[in-house]
C-alpha cells in the first residue's frame, strides 16, 4: 500500500515561560489506520522529565506519537506521499526514529529535519489538522493516567457562558453599511449589580483574530476580563467581526459563497467598528466608551480611529493588548506560510474560510484536551493553530508595511493611485494604554517598538518579558498585571 504522509521543516527555541520545542515534524502512515502490529507498544508514556516540557513537546510531535493519531478521521485521497532520500520509505518506524532523534536535545533549537517526503497538497488546511490532532493526542498520550475531567462550558454559546457564571445575558445583532449581521454579546452589569444607580459607562471589547468573543468568558469570573469589568460597574460588550463563530450572515451573500469571504481586517475596521460603537452608544445613550482589543482587534483599532476621526471622538481611552501592527519579524510557524506567492497560498488555503479543525474533529479535540493540564500548555498549541484572515496578513508579512489591501493592477481604480496607501496611524489621537510579550510569536518586541513609534498618544505601556501572545487574554496572572490597572485607568477616566 502506498504511505500517506506529510513532513515539515521548522524549528523554533520556544513559547511562552514554558520553552515549548516546536519541532513540527508530521507524518501519518497509512499502516496506522489498520493498526499496525507493535505500534501500541511503541507509544512513549513518558511525561514531564528530563528536559522538561521542550523535551515533552517534542515527544508528542514524534513520529512514534503521530501513529497513534485518528487516521480513519481523514477524508481518502487527501494526500499523496512520494517518499525520497529514503532506505526504507514504507517503514513509519524508521522515520519515527529520524523525528525522535532530533527531538532528544529538548529545548535547543533544531536547525534541521531530513527531507524524507515531498508532500502533494490537495486540501491544504488538512495538514495544519494533522498537526492539531497529533498534539492533542500526543499530550494525552505522553501523561501517563492523565484525569480526565468534562468542561459543560465546552459546548455553550456565549450567552450560555454568560449566564452558566451567574451573570447577566443579551444577545444584540447589528447590520454593517455592507451588508454582514454581526453577533454582539452584553453583560449590562455584575453579579447582583443591577440595583446601582447612575448610567454605567460601556466598554466594547473585539477578539483577535480566529478568535471570538466568547474567548473573555472562557476563565473563571475572577480570571476573565469581561467579567472583572461587569463587576467593577461596566457595561460590557463582546463583539464579534465577520466570519467569526457567531457572525457568519448578511443580508444578500450564502455563508457558502466566495463573495461573502471577500474581505480582510480592513473591512473590519471600516465597516465593523463604527456599526457596534454606534449600536452600542445608541443602546446605552451614552456619548463615549472604552474600547479593548486583543491582536487583531488592535490593528481594527488603529485603522479605524485614524482613517474615521468621528469615530474615534466616541473612544474614551484604547486598551491595546498584544497589537499586531506588521509581520516582519513573526516567529510563528503558521504565520510565516504567508511569506509564500499568493497562487500557492490560495492552492493551500482556498479563498473561502479558513477552517483549520472542522466541528466533528473540533468536538474530538475538545475531549482530548480535557487533561488536567495547564493552561500555558493548552494555549501553546492553540497558537500554532491560529486561523488569520489570509488576505491581509500576507500582504502586511511580505511588505513589512501598515497599509491597505494591494489589488495590482486594480488599484489605480480602488485608490486612485499605483500603490496602496498607508495608514496614517500617527494622526490616531485616542489614548492608547498598551502591554506586550516578550515570548509573542506574533507581535515581538521589536514590532511593537515600531509600533510605539508611529503612535502619537501613549499614556501608558508595561512589556511583560515572560507573556506570550495569548497571556494578555488567558494568563492565569492576567488580572493582578494588568487587568487590574485597566480599571483603575478606567476609573481615572470616568
């Protein structure tokens, strides 16, 4: 039988203060559907030792670990494999030990894996699941009698989140001037609070990006931003941007179609913002509000209260938490795919929805990662899988520039001259609070002192050396470093 398989080559020292190996090393052999004779055996059962958790990563990337991944969850013909530069190209085992071997160092920086494989890609985004499944399967495999515990929050929409934490709950849909019907969340007050007197000032909060704003309900109410500020007397808004989990309708366009996944952040900020700002200031009768964005939601910030000045007259103060501003020097694996020409990203991506684990193996994953691991682990892998929007962060990782979308030849006709043209973030004259990570493979330090650069109204910044990209949302220390000044910077602005 022909092998099924795919190899990649990376390498990276680390993630976050875990210092996670990000060997991505993938190869799935057909064998292991049939379940080939000793491969139960072979499976490594050790856990968090030697070199500790760069050394566990790595572990579960091994080939060895990949064979027990679900084979039979992959739809057939999905790859073909060609094998080269191999003595024995059927034989898993001997590319496991090639994997493995690279993987012994821990955490050192593998510069290198062998090129066994020349992969054909069909469906492109079946490789990035590949990688999903395999990790999810090599943690629980790599800790032996792992708990096993049940999340009932796993599967809740997020009003069902809201109120599974005792909070109150509203669902609010508003039109775009383009036609997209985005889902916006509320928690109009605290535990008890709906007694208090006096307006209470809104703050509108946007995920980054692959995410949805489900994502600051996910801790516990003591752990999760919306929640603190619900608590501490806010009106709190969770919006949710085109395309994302509950914002997938418009007015004329099928959720099927190409047209309705023709846009990128620039849409977002244009069109986006100014409808939940305005929905949610009419709602409230208010003139003013915070506004909090994570990563992408930072970059809709930047280009919408500059390129809009009567939008940015509606933001009291702009909470800048890990910003994304250009792609120049990202770290990330997955990000760094948008280094490559635009016909090969669109062979791999398609140009509809980037859908990197569809809902069956989605709710699959859900159940393997239900270990009592920590949630630095977790957010680690969630990492390498984020789902960017494709069109403009490719432009901004090959240009290195904050500017709007390059139609080519088109762009005599969009702008009315040959090259796109920048945004002018320099003219944004919101206050902007900002705090970044050291281990961001997103936006790394040196990005966000370009950044600091170009932005005109800093009142205040804090670098975390040990937070990575994700920490500004799910730290566990999130609320003692910094959600806690966000309120006290809130009350400072009342």
């Amino acid at each position: 039988m022909e092998p099924l398989g795919i190899a990649l080559t990376a390498a990276s020292p680390g993630v976050g203060s875990s210092g996670v190996c990000t060997a991505l090393g993938l190869a799935l052999a057909q064998g292991a559907a049939a379940g080939a004779p000793g491969d139960e055996g072979e499976r490594r059962k050790g856990g968090r030792t030697g070199s500790g958790m760069a050394n566990f990563a790595c572990q579960a990337w091994s080939l060895s670990l990949v064979l027990t991944c679900r084979a039979d969850m992959l739809p057939a013909g999905t790859y073909t494999w060609k094998a080269r530069k191999s003595s024995q190209p059927g034989n898993p085992r001997a590319q496991a030990k090639q994997l493995e071997s690279l993987c012994q160092g821990g955490p050192k920086m593998l510069s290198q894996l062998e090129d066994t494989t020349r992969p054909v890609l069909q469906t492109g985004e079946m490789w990035l699941l590949l990688g999903a499944l395999c990790l999810a399967q090599g943690l629980e495999d790599a800790i032996p009698d792992a708990e096993m515990f049940h999340n009932p929050e796993r599967f809740m929409n997020i009003s069902q989140k809201i109120h599974f934490h005792g909070y109150p709950s509203e669902e609010h849909e508003v039109m775009t001037e383009d036609g997209y019907f985005l889902s916006l969340n509320r928690i109009p007050h605290g535990k008890g609070g709906a007694g208090r007197s006096g307006a209470r000032t809104p703050v509108l909060i946007v995920h980054g990006f692959g995410l949805d704003g489900g994502d600051w309900v996910d801790n516990f109410p003591d752990n999760s931003l919306a929640f603190i500020l619900a608590d501490a007397g806010y009106d709190v808004w969770l919006g949710n941007n085109r395309g994302s989990s509950w914002s997938r309708r418009h007015r004329s366009l099928s959720v099927a179609s190409q047209q309705f996944w023709d846009f990128s952040f620039h849409e977002m900020a244009m069109y986006d913002l100014p409808a939940m700002v305005g929905f949610i200031l009419t709602e409230t009768q208010q003139e003013q509000l915070f506004y909090v964005g994570h990563s992408q939601g930072c970059s809709l910030g930047f280009i919408a209260f500059s390129s809009l000045p009567h939008l940015a007259n509606k933001i009291k103060l702009f909470f800048a938490l890990a910003p994304v501003h250009t792609f120049r020097h990202v770290r990330s694996p997955v990000l760094k795919l948008f280094f490559l020409p635009d016909w090969l990203l669109k062979k791999i991506f398609g140009t509809r929805e980037l859908v990197l684990v569809p809902r069956k193996e989605r709710l699959r994953l859900a159940e393997w990662c239900s270990t009592s691991l920590k949630a630095e682990e977790c957010a680690s892998s969630i990492f390498l899988f984020g789902g960017p929007n494709r069109k403009n962060l490719n432009m901004t990782a090959k240009t290195s520039e904050f500017k709007q979308f390059d139609y080519g030849l088109r762009n005599m006709e969009k702008y009315n001259q040959l090259r796109p043209p920048f945004y002018q973030i320099e003219a944004m004259m919101v206050p902007v609070a900002m705090w970044s990570g050291g281990q961001d493979w997103v936006a790394p330090p040196v990005e966000t002192q370009v950044l600091l650069a170009h932005l005109t109204n800093v009142v205040h910044y804090e670098h975390f050396p040990d937070w990575n990209h994700f920490d500004h949302q799910w730290g566990l220390n999130a609320p003692q470093r910094v959600y806690r000044r966000m309120v006290a910077m809130m009350e400072e602005n009342p």
